[in-house]
C-alpha cells in the first residue's frame, strides 16, 4: 500500500499537541496490517531543482486498511457529497510523495481524502462563506477526529479558512482526473467553477463531454442554467436554491426555506418549457449572499449559486 503521506492540518497548536501525544504511544511502523499514522513522514523527497512535477503517479485505489483505530474503505464509487470539517497541510509535506506516488506541492490545487479513488477530481465549499474550488485529490487523509479532506495550503487560502485551520466544507466528487500534468485541465474547470457552473456540467467537462444546455426534471430538483430576465435596475444580490419544472415543488421549496429568509418564486421559459425558479433575497453584499449560499448547502440544495438581482 502506498504511503501515508499526513495525518492532521498544520495550523492550530491543538491539533498538532493531539497528534503528538498519539505519536508518543505509536512509535515506528506496526508490523501488523494496521497503519502507524506517522508512517508517511519518511516517504520520499523531490531531491531535483527546479519545480515539482505534476502528475506522474499511478492509479490507486488500494484495499481496506487502518489508522489509529478507524478503518477506512477506499472505493472506485464514492459518495457523490460529503459535508464535513476539513483541515490543511502544507510546508512539512512539501515535496514529498503523495500516496499515488506524485510529488505534493502545497502550492498546487491539491487534497488527500481517506477512500476517493486517485487521482479524483472533487469541488470543495466553504460554507462558512460560500467559497468553492475544485482541487486534484492525490493523497490519502486525514486521519484525525472526523474530518473528511485535508487541503493543500493553496487550496485552503482559496477557501480563505488557514488562520482557523479546519472549516466545515462540502465536497462534491466530480471524477478521475488524468494521471499526467493537468494544469490547464484543472485551471479550465475552476474557470468554469467561477462562472457558476453546477456539478453535473462540471462532470460533463470532467468527462470531456458537451454538456446539456438544461437538466430534465426529476425526483431530485433540477437546476436548469438559466439567465432569466428581470430588472437592470433592481439592487443586490440573491441565491438561486433550485428550479422546478413543477410548480408545486417551488412552492413546497419556499413554504421550506421561509425560515432563512425572504423567499421568490417565480415562472422562466427555457427552450419552450416552463420552470419555477426559487430565489431568495435580495442581499445587500456579496459577503451576505456567500454566507446564505453555505447555508443553503447544509440545507441540502448542493447547487444553489449567487445572481445579480438584475439577472
């Protein structure tokens, strides 16, 4: 089994005092099919100059294996979205070899989690301010309390959560992503994160397939990609939770998320049929509307999305 390359974030004295007295009853590897949680700090270090290769590791998924007393169960299938904390790790890790046998730069937009397939694609949300990027998952972790991923430094200052150093996030998985160097590839999908993008376009162009122009309604609320019209000069901002193709499923949805705040619902015809739009708002800041986008998302709408209030 490869490597386990880090067990815990690097910032926060308390997690780091945690993690060293575990290691003072775990010295050195176990010689039993049970993994030491510090086995992965002698793995290998880029030892070259210049800058670190991307890419060229290996397909891993791995069997079952156990750290500090939790087993783990890595997986070509895993779940779609987990909500969970997430931590960080950067510069004592920096340089060496992630689990599939890549080189970890705490400078690229990279992750480690416990069971996703490597190397994997997934977008990650703060939702403590509504800030999202997709990263390359290439290492196996964290192992410490019930975190779900641990970020690279670049992608935790995207997220904008290194002082606090662990933060409630979503992750989404969107596929496997190429065993080369995928700069371009990962920059062309956080352009597209940027722009708005739901999850099923991103794992469209994850994919490399064209992606619909809209999503068939279902039993799971659709999320069309629409601009509808409105006015150029209404102020503020609003989070889209979802669109209906029926409309007693937006009424359902406002009568439900009444609760937050102001809720609107409202008819757009895309493509010659009608759907239900639910909005709700309007948001004085681009700060506000970040802040009720992560509680949408704990809310169970995973593509909710900020609009201007004139779109």
């Amino acid at each position: 089994m490869a490597a386990i390359t880090k067990y815990a974030s690097l910032s926060g004295l308390a997690a780091m005092s945690g993690v060293i007295i575990m290691g003072l009853a775990l010295s050195g590897c176990s010689s039993s099919k049970k993994l030491d949680p510090f086995a992965g700090k002698g793995s290998p270090k880029y030892t070259k100059s210049g800058p670190l290769p991307k890419g060229g590791g290996k397909r891993h998924v791995g069997k079952p294996y156990t750290v500090a007393g939790r087993t783990f169960y890595p997986t070509d299938h895993p779940i779609p979205v987990q909500i969970g904390m997430a931590s960080w790790y950067g510069p004592k890790f920096h340089g060496r070899k992630t689990s599939n046998g890549e080189w970890f730069d705490m400078n690229y937009l990279s992750a480690a989690h416990p069971t996703m397939p490597l190397p994997s694609y997934a977008r990650v949300t703060n939702l403590a301010n509504g800030r999202s990027v997709v990263v390359r998952v290439n290492d196996r972790g964290p192992f410490v309390g019930t975190r779900i991923m641990d970020l690279s430094k670049a992608a935790a200052s995207r997220l904008d959560y290194m002082r606090k150093g662990k933060t409630r996030v979503k992750v989404e998985y969107l596929g496997p992503a190429p065993l080369g160097d995928d700069r371009r590839k990962l920059a062309a999908l956080n352009r597209m994160n940027g722009s708005g993008a739901g999850r099923a376009t991103l794992i469209a162009a994850v994919r490399g397939a064209t992606p619909p122009a809209t999503m068939v309604a279902s039993a799971r609320p659709a999320r069309p990609d629409i601009q509808p019209a409105g006015s150029a000069d209404a102020p503020g901002y609003y989070v889209q939770a979802a669109s209906y193709a029926d409309p007693r499923n937006a009424r359902a949805a406002r009568e439900r998320l009444g609760r937050i705040g102001p809720v609107q619902v409202a008819p757009v015809d895309i493509g010659g049929a009608r759907y239900w739009r639910v909005r709700l708002g309007p948001l004085a800041s681009r700060e506000d509307a970040e802040s009720l986008l992560g509680r949408l998302a704990e809310e169970g709408h995973a593509d909710a999305r900020i609009v201007l209030a004139r779109n």
